[in-house]
C-alpha cells in the first residue's frame, strides 16, 4: 500500500510530504451509517502514483477512541487541514445521517485556499442541500466531481502540483 492513514489526533506529517486530508460528514453513533472515508483512501491509493507515500489525514477516531475534550479533536482537524497539500470534501448529504453542518463551516473556510476540492455525489439523499456549496467552489474555480475517485484525482492533481514545486 503506498498510502498511510492518520487517523484523528495523531501525529501530522511533515509538512513537505504528499498528503491529502478527508473533509466532509462523520457518521454519528446516534444515527450509525457506514463511513465514506475507507472508499475514499481506497481512491487514493488505487490513482495514487508519486514517489513518496501519501499520507491521508482522517478525522475518525481509530478503533472508535473519542477525544479526551472536544477542543482537542477541533484543534487536530484544523491542524490537519492546514497541513495537507490537499482537502478532499466528499459530501454524499443526508440531512439524517450525515447532515454535514461542520463540513459547511470548513468548506467556507477553505474554499479560497487553493487546496480544496468537492465532490457531491448527486444521487445523495439531499443533492439539494449541496447546491450553494456546489456554487461557491465554482466561483472561486475549486473542482467539482460527482463521484469519489473523481474527487481523489483532482485532490491527488493539487497535490502533484504542490509536489513539482
């Protein structure tokens, strides 16, 4: 495999070093749906053709572990977005299992930072709901895909490019 999953709060890569981190809803206990997040390192890893491993940056909890306060898993994510040479948002919206209100706020905050890209799977059960976002990248020319190895290829082309540079 040439890809290497960090799981939440562990210890971020350096920051030279191909990643890509997992944006988008988590699956909550209350509502348990299977998380998008394996199928998407699988994209990865499956188009993934660089020199040097890629590390994917996830939000999940390894072996379910929650964090010790909510700040620190808030502080991680953030870290972690700002670490990676790409955010891959995947939101497949389901306002009742993964209503992705975070994501929202994330996706705002990274849309102009030149590293973003979106997918919005339009067979989701809300497509609707993603319309605004699906508008937003657009205005600030951040790729839209429709299905998850698409989103991994253009979030494994930013990183390519940060690579050559």
């Amino acid at each position: 495999m040439t890809v290497n999953l960090v799981m939440a709060r562990e210890l971020l890569p350096a920051p030279s070093s191909p990643s890509v981190f997992l944006a988008g809803p988590t699956p909550d206990k209350s509502a348990p749906v299977p998380s998008w997040r394996p199928a998407a390192a699988a994209a990865l890893d499956a188009q993934w053709t660089g020199d040097q491993p890629l590390t994917v940056l996830s939000p999940e909890s390894r072996n379910g572990e929650r964090a010790d306060r909510y700040e620190t898993q808030v502080d991680w994510e953030t870290d972690a977005r700002a670490a990676a040479m790409a955010i891959l948002f995947w939101i497949p919206r389901d306002l009742r299992t993964l209503p992705g209100m975070t994501t929202n706020v994330e996706f705002g905050l990274d849309v102009s930072s030149g590293r973003a890209v979106l997918g919005c799977p339009p067979d989701c059960p809300n497509p609707e709901r993603n319309r605004y976002l699906i508008y937003v990248a657009r205005r600030h020319s951040v790729p839209v895909c429709e299905t998850l190895p698409d989103t991994a290829a253009a979030a494994l082309a930013l990183v390519g490019a940060a690579c050559s540079r």
